[in-house]
C-alpha cells in the first residue's frame, strides 16, 4: 500500500477506536473510579468529537499536501496513538483484569495500521525521521491528555445557567 490511502485507512481506524470510547467508555469510568477518572457521556463524546475533527483535518492537510511539515505532524500522531494503545488501553487492562473500552480496536486496527504508515513512511524515503516524529508525537500526546480539560470545559457549557460544580480535576 502507498501513503496516498494509507492515511486516511489509519483515519478510519482511529475514528472507530473514538467511536468505541465515546460508546462506552464514560460508564466504565464511573465503574472503576479508583483507578480511572470519571467522565460524563456527553462531556467525553463532545472531546472525543473534537479529537476526531482535528485528526481528519490533519489527514486532509497530510494528504493535501505532501512533503509538507505536516507529514511530520502526522506521524506523530501515529507514534502517539502507538503509545496510547499501551497506556492506558493495555496496561489498565492487564492491571485490573479487565476490559478498558478502546483496547480491541487499538490493538486489532490503531496498532497495525500505525506500523504498516510509519513503515511505509520510511521506506518511501519521505525523509520521515525519527526525532521529527518523535518530537511530533509528544505534542500530540500533550494535546490528547488535554481531553479531560475539554470534558470539563464543556460540562461548564452543558451547565450553563444551572449551579455549576466545582471542576473535580484541579484548575482549567
């Protein structure tokens, strides 16, 4: 396969691995609150909505425009979608011996589909490094851990007009 369908395949992959969070992961959170913070259905579907319209317009820009910096971006999304595959999706899985919502379509779609890109990135000889990319997943990381402040964000709007509670996760 070449990167001119590939990205958007990762796309697809990423946007049913939402699709199963936004599904199920709120009332699992509120299951295990011991060791996973919970979130509300609509706050979590509105972040993971968010989340999903930024990837596909990074997609469109990756494949819109090729050599462009924002290739780099791209993979750095995959390396960070890699990482989030193992923590938290497999290493909570493992830790409380059971399922965290997300695992199956990590690990079935994300996982491969992200190697089978960066692969063919590199062997294309896009001049795709590894620091770049690496470099490129870090910031993504940093913007997806920010979903729960986005959750939070938009409990305060869902509860606009009504008394609002104090945000249970520190500071906005």
């Amino acid at each position: 396969m070449n990167l001119a369908g590939l990205p958007w395949v990762f796309t697809a992959a990423v946007l049913l691995h939402n699709a199963e969070e936004a599904l199920f992961l709120p009332s699992w959170s509120r299951r295990v609150r011991r060791w996973y913070r919970p979130v509300g259905n609509a706050e979590f579907r509105f972040a993971a909505l968010v989340v999903s319209v930024a990837f596909v317009a990074l997609t469109l820009a990756a494949t819109s425009l090729p050599g462009a910096e924002v290739q780099y971006v791209f993979a750095g999304y995959v390396v960070a979608m890699l990482a989030n595959a193992l923590v938290p999706h497999l290493a909570i899985t493992i830790a409380l011996r059971e399922y965290m919502p997300g695992t199956a379509t990590a690990w079935l779609l994300v996982v491969p589909l992200g190697y089978l890109y960066l692969w063919t990135a590199v062997s294309d000889s896009t001049s795709l490094t590894c620091a770049r990319s690496f470099g490129s997943a870090l910031w993504w990381r940093c913007v997806c851990s920010q979903q729960y402040r986005l959750c939070s964000f938009s409990a305060g709007v869902s509860q606009a007009g009504t008394s609002m509670q104090p945000n249970p996760w520190g500071r906005m």
